[in-house]
C-alpha cells in the first residue's frame, strides 16, 4: 500500500487522537538529538513549549535514518508525532507530496520568514511557492575545530589552507599529537570530503559536482588535485577511526589527544557541554582560499490534520520554535546559529559569530549537499568516498570515475 491510499485512515486516526480534551496541547516531538550537547539544545524548545502552557513529550530517537523511517513509518501508518525532525532538504518531499505534512506557509509570510531567512534555507523549505517545514537553525557544515593549547605547544598556527593543513599536520603527527580527529562513519569522511572540494575546489565545483552533476567537473585538473589533497590526509588520522562517533572524535579534540576536527557546528555543542569556551580553549576556522560556508540545518515538519486543537498545538510549537528567545537560547546550545538573521548574536560565542558575519554576505552562502543533490546521488557519492577513504591504494582516478557513474546513474 502506498502512501496516497493511507491518507484517509490517517486524517481520521489523528483527528481521533486529537478529539479527548485530556490531549489538547500536548506535543509528542519525534528528533534524533540524542548527544550530550543535542539534548541540552532540544530542552530549551521543551522548556518553553511547558512556558507557552504545552506539554512537551520527547521522543528522541539515536540516528538521523533511524529517526527519519521510525517516523515516516508512523506517519505512513496513521500514527504520527505532533512534530518531527529533518533535516533541511530533499528528505521530507515524499511527504509533501502525499499530502502527510501541512504547510505553513500564514505563518511564513506573518513572520517574513523570506525576509529575515538566508536565501538557500528558504529555497529548501518552499515547495509550490509554500512553506512545509519550520527551520530551526542554520548550520555550517565545514567548520575545522581545533585545539588551541596543542596548536600553541607546536608553535604552529590553525592552518588557513587544506595543504597548509597537510604540512601541519605532519610536524603534530612527529610530536605524537593526532592531527585530524575524524568519525570513521562513512557519514563523516564524506562531510571531511565535502570539506575539502569547498574548501580546495570552491563554490563552483562544489555546486556543479552535488548540483547540476555535470561530469565536465570531476575531469578537471583541478578536481584531480582536490581529491589527492583528501587522500593525504588518511595519514593524519589515527588508527581508532574507524567506526568512530563523531562526538567521541571531538572528545579527542577536548581532551588534548588531538588537534584538529572537521565537523558541522553542531560539534560545538560537545566543546560547551565539557565547559570549554571558543577563542579558548579551542579554536574554529573554516579552511579554504575564501570563507565560503556550506550550510543546512534542522527543520521540523507538522503531520497534516483538520482537528482545531491538533492545528492550535502546531502553532503554539511553530511559536515556540521562531520565538527570539528560544532561537537564542537554543542555538547557543547546538552550536549553531540562529535561522532568524534578525536575531542579535552578541552574546553568542566567538565561533557563532563568526558564521553570522560570513553568511551575512550572500555570496558567502553555499547550499549544503542535502539541498542540492537527490538522495540516491548522496547515496552513491557517499558510497564511492568510503572505498576511497578506506583504501590507501585505489587511485584517484578510480575514484573519479566512479563518481562519474554515479552522476550518469543519478540521470
């Protein structure tokens, strides 16, 4: 059965859920922020959803995939949250599409949504002119994150460039010092990846490799150059990758066992839980010839209903979540920034003001991978980057070329 012929048995499942007054206004919110500095951040919207009068029932479920089919499932099969977790993108179209999510598009326009959101956001969360989904946040996905007491003890600066960073990281790997702490999940070495094409390649090639997947890209000199500087790094990581956390590599970082960590902003969530401060006791750059930020972020989306109290509880949390406070405050937690570029960041932290001020500028915007490229691409992409992460031997042009399969076979 597909989604479209479960819709009636839907609709009139959540209005039944939503009938008994006993319910109203409490909001069961389906999430996979499940990491110390995570659970601290979603707490801010629980808190203020109780404020607001709300009973905040959290479900938080380990793995952004895991989260993703557990609900969708649910949604399928008539038995949705109030509220649940994407991430900004392509991921939620299928349920636009059959008609499973409401949009918001009243309260977009109340709130100027367009007008106070960077573009890309806006664009990922629009379908047929309407917004679907409620962005929570913005992340930038290719921050380098850094020890700044190893850094300082091996006379060395944060690099400003990914050769730079190879030299570096050979003078801290002879002081046996672990360069680059990285999640050895396939996830991570290709986010490490991604890194590097923008940061090596620029805006250009990252847009034509994950966007219009034009194979005239993959066979310049200079992608050539870009996928070689990723291989060096292989020996800048230590030999407990493999199978890593993200989260416990940016222990390594807190703990002084390594020096650097590429990785989303949210990272920095893992620094703050462990009390440390950015501009402290480390550091954040965004490596590449131009600060370009590749950025994504959360969204939450609301399971369609004709229930009044349903829909009364979904605003009260579409409230919540764009309130300036909870922005703030929530933000400040997950290590990234606020979607409402309106809101004042002063008293948020060097690295969060940082990425402010380059994504003031648009130029400095670039959509994030989830945004661009279709999910069996991703897939494939990812696919192709783990062999070649993985195996030391394979040449570059080998990986090219099965890069250059994957955009035939993505059409």
């Amino acid at each position: 059965m597909n989604m479209k012929t479960r819709v009636s048995a839907y609709t009139l499942s959540v209005a039944l859920i939503w009938s008994s007054g006993a319910l109203a206004q409490k909001a069961e919110v389906l999430h996979w922020w499940t990491s110390a500095g995570e659970s601290a951040s979603v707490k801010v919207f629980a808190d203020q959803f109780t404020k607001a009068g709300g009973t905040w029932v959290d479900n938080a479920i380990a793995g952004g995939a895991n989260a993703r089919t557990a609900g969708i499932n649910r949604m399928v099969g008539g038995n949705p949250p109030t509220m649940m977790q994407f991430n900004t993108g392509k991921q939620f179209d299928e349920l636009v599409s059959n008609d499973l999510v409401r949009d918001v598009e009243a309260q977009a326009k109340a709130g100027k949504w367009r007008d106070i959101m960077p573009k890309p956001i806006v664009d990922a969360t629009v379908r047929d002119g309407k917004f679907f989904a409620v962005p929570v946040n913005i992340h930038g996905q290719n921050w380098m994150f850094y020890n700044t007491k190893v850094f300082a003890d091996a006379g060395l600066e944060a690099p400003k460039t990914f050769p730079e960073l190879i030299e570096s990281g050979e003078k801290l790997k002879a002081k046996g010092i672990i360069p680059i702490a990285l999640g050895g999940q396939p996830n991570w070495e290709h986010n490490l990846f991604r890194a590097v094409v923008v940061g090596h390649g620029g805006a250009d090639m990252f847009r034509q490799l994950y966007g219009t997947r034009k194979p005239d890209v993959v066979k310049s000199p200079k992608f050539k150059e870009t996928v070689e500087l990723f291989g060096k790094m292989r020996g800048l990581v230590d030999p407990g990758s493999p199978g890593r956390n993200w989260n416990d590599a940016t222990a390594l970082v807190i703990t002084n066992k390594a020096a650097m960590h590429f990785n989303g902003d949210w990272a920095k969530g893992e620094f703050i839980a462990a009390g440390q401060t950015a501009g402290k006791e480390y550091g954040c750059t965004v490596v590449g010839q131009e600060p370009k930020l590749v950025i994504g972020g959360d969204v939450f989306v609301l399971p369609a209903t004709k229930d009044k109290t349903a829909l009364a509880t979904q605003d009260k949390l579409v409230e919540v979540l764009l309130d300036p406070t909870s922005q703030l405050e929530f933000n400040k937690k997950k290590g990234s920034i606020p979607v409402r570029m309106d809101v004042d960041v002063s008293s948020m932290d060097v690295c969060a003001q940082k990425s402010h001020a380059i994504l003031k500028d648009p130029a400095n915007q670039v959509e994030s991978m989830e945004i661009l490229s279709p999910p069996n691409f991703s897939g494939a992409m990812q696919d192709a980057v783990t062999q070649y992460w993985n195996n030391p031997n394979m040449p570059a042009d080998a990986f090219i070329e099965k890069i250059t399969s994957a955009m035939r076979d993505a059409g």
